[in-house]
C-alpha cells in the first residue's frame, strides 16, 4: 500500500469512528428520552402514543441486534467447516475469525446498551 492509500484509510477510520461515537450519542438521548418519558406519561397520558412509540423503535434496534448476532454467528460456524477442508488458508481464516468475533464483542455491547 502507498503512503496516500494509507492516509486515505486512516482517514476512514477516523470519520468511521466520528460516526460511531455519534450514533452511539443519539441511542443515549433516545433510551434517555424514552425513560422520561415513562416517568412523565403518568401526569400526561397523551405522552403514552410517543413512549410507545419510542419502545417499539428501542425492540426493533434490539431486533437487529439479535439477527446480526444470529448471522455472525452462522458466519463463524462457516468458517469451522472451511477450517476442516484442505486448501484452505488457516491464516486468512483465523483472521476472518478475529474480525467476526471483535465484531460480535461491539454488537453485543450495543445490545447490552439497547436492554
């Protein structure tokens, strides 16, 4: 790789992260906001439509988050059965385990910040 294609990616690395830590400010304001709102629909019963509104996007997020565990997963089982066949390079396929399981440990942190 040149010297501009690795400026390049760590450039991506950096906005990818930027990204990240925005996302993960706006699902605290929104498991924040969905808290008040359980405290505050108790005097205001018209906030009951939005609290429930809100729960229901927190369990579709939580959904995504057990099917992409699901898939990952299944991934992983598929790289075992690649491991046992010959012809195969185990280094690559270590590799590929590494990124799938780092990735696994960031999805169930998200997960554990959604529940």
């Amino acid at each position: 790789m040149t010297t501009k294609e690795n400026l390049s990616l760590a450039k991506q690395d950096k906005y990818i992260a930027q990204i990240t830590k925005q996302i993960d400010a706006k699902r605290a304001l929104l498991f924040g906001k969905q808290k008040e709102l359980k405290h505050a629909k108790k005097n205001n019963p018209y906030l009951e439509d939005v609290y429930n509104d809100y729960t229901t996007y927190i369990n579709s997020i939580i959904g995504e988050k057990d099917a992409q565990l699901k898939a990952m997963d299944i991934l992983l089982k598929y790289l075992d059965k690649l491991s046992e066949e010959d012809g195969v390079d185990k280094k690559e396929l270590k590799q590929d385990e590494t990124r799938i399981m780092r990735e696994i440990d960031g999805i169930k942190k998200q997960h554990n910040k959604s529940t």
